[in-house]
C-alpha cells in the first residue's frame, strides 16, 4: 500500500464506506517482513509513496523469488527488480509475472501503473553505449507511473542531433542525461532547460576515463545551474528522483 492507497482508504472509512474494522485489518501487517536472509519493509510505501525496491545482484535467484512472494503477499501490484541476472530472471519467471529487459537487467512483476506524474520525464544519452544506464532510468521512471521520453544518442558530438529534439527537451519537467566520456550533456541540457537536471554519469570511456571518474567529476563542475548529479551508472537512482520531481504539485 503507499501513501495514495492509504489516503483513499482513510477517505473510504470517513465517509462510512469502509468500516473501521476492515481498515484496521488492512493496515494490521507488521512493518517489516523477517526472511532470516532478508527483511522487507512492507510500510516503504505508506511512508514514502514508493514501495521497497529489490537489488538483484548479489542475490541468489531463490532469495530473489522468496521477497518477490512476500511482497506480492502484502499485496503489492507492482514489484521493480534491478541488477537482475538472466538466470535469475528465468527462475522468477517460472512462478511470478515477471517482464524482463536483457539490456537494463531490469526486472518487473505485476503490471506498470497508470501514468500520473504531472509532466513528461525525458532520458538522454550521450552515446549508444550509455543505453544500459539510461533504460534502468527510463524504466524505473516508468514503474513510478511517469510518461518517459527517450532521446538516446545525442551528444555534444554531434549537436545538431539534440537540436532536432528541443521541442522534447524544452517541455520536459524533468530530464536525466546519462553519459560517459567527459559527461558534457548535462552542463549543455543543464544551459538549455527550466527543469531540473538530473546527470548520471556512466563507466563509459577510455582509460583516463576512469571508470566513469573523469564523468562524475565533470557533471559535479557543472557551470549550468539546476544541474545535479547521482553515482556512476546509477539508473535507478535517476529514474526514482526523476518520478519524485514529477509528481511534487506545483513548477
């Protein structure tokens, strides 16, 4: 349950729709699920809006599968797995209803819900090689009910092809641009734009590049206001203050 779920079942109770005992029933699970291996924190969405996110790496496929059980258990609709090994997705896949995306390692049981963010969300990426990064962004974005807007491949080495998208860009509430190499799309969308910029930067790059170093450093020198920056590769993160962005009232 998250915070919208809860207020329509207070909604519910007030106007004598609901009794307070079902309520009550409703709201009776313990804050936390206890696996031994794992604890799951089935109130996340009631306190934060968005329900506990499962990390897949490291996971073995059956510990990945037994917190997928408990959460779908709490009645959870919709669960987002990243870092999700093949094999792992295979196993899930085998019981729950699973979609899974090879190239974001993305995994997502139950179905996507309805689009209620207030604005679109756009995803850009310097380069082809930054799309891993830039669907786990995307999708995330997605599973938290957001319209996502991709624009992949336009960086500032050839700006010509951003500048066929500024009709996106310019309406866009939120933009994540995802690059590796020196990270310079985020200082140029970050010089464009009204909205909020959110800079990944990614592990994309030759040797001096560093692991996506020399990225993270040069997003976090941005000279464009506006412009924030999360870890290297880090997708999901992106894509979660992305959807926190879009759907807060007001511009």
């Amino acid at each position: 349950m998250n915070k919208q779920e809860l207020e329509n079942l207070l909604n519910e109770v007030a106007a004598g729709r609901v009794a307070p005992a079902e309520a009550l029933l409703q709201l009776r699970t313990e804050p936390y699920k206890d696996l031994g291996f794992a604890k799951v924190d089935t109130h996340r969405g009631i306190r934060q809006g968005m329900a506990e996110v499962i990390y897949g790496a490291g996971k073995t496929k059956e510990q990945i599968l037994q917190i997928v059980s408990a959460m779908r258990a709490e009645s959870e609709k919709t669960v987002l797995i990243t870092r999700m090994a093949p094999e792992a997705a295979v196993y899930v896949a085998e019981s729950q209803p699973l979609s899974y995306d090879e190239l974001s390692k993305i995994g997502i049981v139950g179905e996507l819900p309805r689009k209620d963010g207030i604005g679109k969300i756009v995803v850009a990426t310097g380069g082809t090689s930054d799309l891993p990064v830039a669907e786990e962004a995307a999708k995330t974005a997605e599973v938290y009910g957001n319209e996502v807007v991709r624009l992949y491949d336009v960086g500032v080495a050839g700006l010509h092809r951003m500048m066929d998208h500024l009709d996106e860009i310019m309406s866009a509430r939120v933009i994540v641009a995802v690059a590796g190499m020196e990270g310079a799309l985020a200082s140029v969308l970050g010089g464009l734009v009204d909205c909020p910029v959110i800079a990944v930067p990614t592990s994309v790059g030759y040797g001096a590049n560093f692991g996506g170093l020399s990225a993270l450093l040069s997003m976090l020198n941005s000279c464009a206001s506006g412009v924030s920056v999360v870890n290297i590769d880090n997708g999901f993160g992106a894509g979660y203050l992305a959807s926190m962005i879009n759907h807060m009232e007001g511009k």
